[in-house]
C-alpha cells in the first residue's frame, strides 16, 4: 500500500470517528484530504469504494445509514463502541510477550503494523519492554516467496510458481494455484489454495517455494470458499497425530533419503530388477503418507498394507487426469 493511500485511509478513520451522524460520500469526499486528488467523479468512487472495502478487510466496523427517514443518501459512519479497544490490562510478563510477538513480524510487509499496536498499548498506559528477554524468534517473513503470495492473496490472482518436494534434494515441479492465505503454523509459513495441477486443496511450505511467484490472469478471479479454515487445513496436512499403524515400503537406492531418516530400515530388496532397501514406517495418517509417497514415483513403492497402496494409486491417477483434460477445461 502506498504512503498515500494508507494516509488517506487514517484520516477517512479519523473523520468517521469523530461524527455521531452518517456522512454521505460527497461530504467525505469535501471533508477527508487525499480524496480532493481525484480528477472525475468516477475516479473518486473508485477510490471510495477501494477504501471501504479495505477498511472492512483490517475489520473496521463501517455502517452504513441515513440521517434521517428523509434522507435518499447513504452515508456512513464508524461506532466508537465497536471500534475503540477496551481496556488493557498486562502484567509484566504479558507485555514482555507481547513486545517478543511485535518483534516477530519483522518483514517490511508487516513491521508497521506491530510497531503500530505497540504504540497503541504504550498510548493505553501499557508499559511494554522490547528488549526484555533473550529468545530469537522463530517466526519470520523473510522467505522470498512470502510478499509476491501475499499480494496475490489479496489481489485475488491465480500464482504459479516452482515447488521443491520434500526437502532441499526434493523433485522441483511447477504448481499453479489459486491462492486462498498464507498463515503460520509452528515457526514456519504455508500458503493454502486450490492446486489445479492436482485439483485438490493443498498447503506449501513458503521455504519450498522457488521464486519467481508469478501471477496470472485478473485480480479478483479466486474466491475463498465460506467456511474455509486455513490453520486447520495445514495442521491436518503436516500436523503428526497419534500412531495407528505401520507400513512396509520398497525404496530404490540412493532415493528418498528423507524418508529413510523416518523409516526403519528392515534389509536390503529388490524390485523390479531394481536395487533398494525395504523400510518400515509408521502411519499417523494414511492420506498424507500417500501424497507424500506418490510424490516419489518409481522409486517407492507400498508393499503393504492395501489400502495405503490404493490411495497412492488414486493420487497418480489424479494427477494423470488433471494433465490430460482437454486444454482450457475447468479442474
């Protein structure tokens, strides 16, 4: 966002707070510096309806009303009541937390933003200590990939961009997805969307993603479905749940080394003519063991239990599927 524009914002805040009475947008427009710079009535509105909904995304409460049952003007206004944050109230060690989280956005992206709800706790009386503690978070915004996703998210684009596959000596392959959040889950960031490669819902590891992010068609074109839950969808894709079984896995030599730091080596096997090991895993879920498996091709192979198999099988064949539709057809 640009200087401009966030200045203009405050003050649009600033000037809906400080009235009891709903303001119609040509009395903003005169009253609210920043809008005077539009050159027609048409960019004004443009711009307008830009800020509003803006100012609703960052969950500002803006209502919309008249004055009065005579009145053929909406107008607008912000409740102080809904608005204005109540009462802070932290002990030392709460506020000592709270400067560590300030510190963890540390991104150009996002810095502003913590450094302003510092401000606001200081203004409240809070007295918040940034250099109390010696933790070095964890959480950070400094992956390449996380501002160029980040934008998309909000712009509404479809990305595409190449992903490694599990870890640093992993498969690359080109994704294109459309992009629903980036959130962060135990110190690392994911991006969640609707990967039309693989016409599924899927989460990436913003570390595993290789720039360029490229963005493709109009903003606006993706949609979050309702009800959507981001963190959810990222704790059950890498979240480890208790043991509910095991497997029995032929792996090729000198492949799949992050799956053989997880497996117990059983013995030395051949498959298909082919050297390998025979590894024996545990399954916490089924359905993300077999993603994590079909990802390897060839040089994996489940050689029980059947059903682990099955669901391998099912994702080769989905991916088979969504690379031989018809060009240009829907996922």
């Amino acid at each position: 966002m640009s200087s401009a524009r966030a200045e203009r914002l405050v003050n649009l805040v600033l000037c809906l707070l400080s009235t009891r009475q709903f303001l119609t947008a040509e009395r903003i427009r005169a009253t609210v510096p920043g809008y005077a710079d539009a050159t027609s009535d048409e960019a004004f509105f443009r711009m307008f309806e830009r800020d509003k909904t803006e100012l609703r995304e960052l969950g500002v409460p803006l209502e919309t009303g008249r004055r009065s049952a005579f009145d053929t003007v909406e107008g607008y206004r912000i409740a102080r009541g809904d608005y204005e944050l109540g009462d802070v109230d932290l002990d030392a060690e709460e506020a000592a937390a709270v400067a560590l989280a300030g510190s963890l956005w540390d991104s150009p992206e996002l810095s502003g933003a913590a450094h302003g709800a510092l401000v606001k706790l200081r203004a409240a009386g809070v007295e918040v200590d940034e250099t109390r503690g010696s933790v070095q978070p964890r959480v950070r915004a400094a992956e390449p990939a996380f501002a160029p996703l980040l934008a998309a998210v909000q712009a509404g684009r479809v990305v595409r961009f190449d992903h490694r596959r599990g870890g640093p000596t992993g498969d690359v392959v080109c994704r294109t997805v459309e992009p629903w959040g980036v959130v962060s889950w135990r110190g690392r960031w994911y991006l969640v969307g609707y990967d039309r490669d693989r016409a599924d819902v899927r989460s990436f590891r913003l570390s595993r993603v290789i720039p360029p992010v490229t963005a493709l068609g109009e903003p606006g074109a993706v949609t979050v479905p309702p009800g959507t839950d981001l963190m959810a969808h990222v704790r059950s894709t890498f979240e480890s749940g208790p043991v509910t079984g095991t497997a029995r896995l032929w792996v090729a030599e000198g492949q799949a080394h992050g799956l053989r730091r997880l497996g117990r080596v059983v013995g030395p096997r051949e498959h298909g003519g082919r050297p390998g090991d025979e590894l024996e895993i545990d399954l916490r879920s089924e359905r993300t063991v077999a993603r994590w498996l079909a990802g390897h091709g060839p040089d994996v192979v489940v050689l029980r239990p059947p059903e682990l198999a099955k669901l391998v099988r099912d994702n080769w064949i989905g991916v088979l599927t969504a690379h031989t539709a018809p060009h240009g057809a829907a996922p």
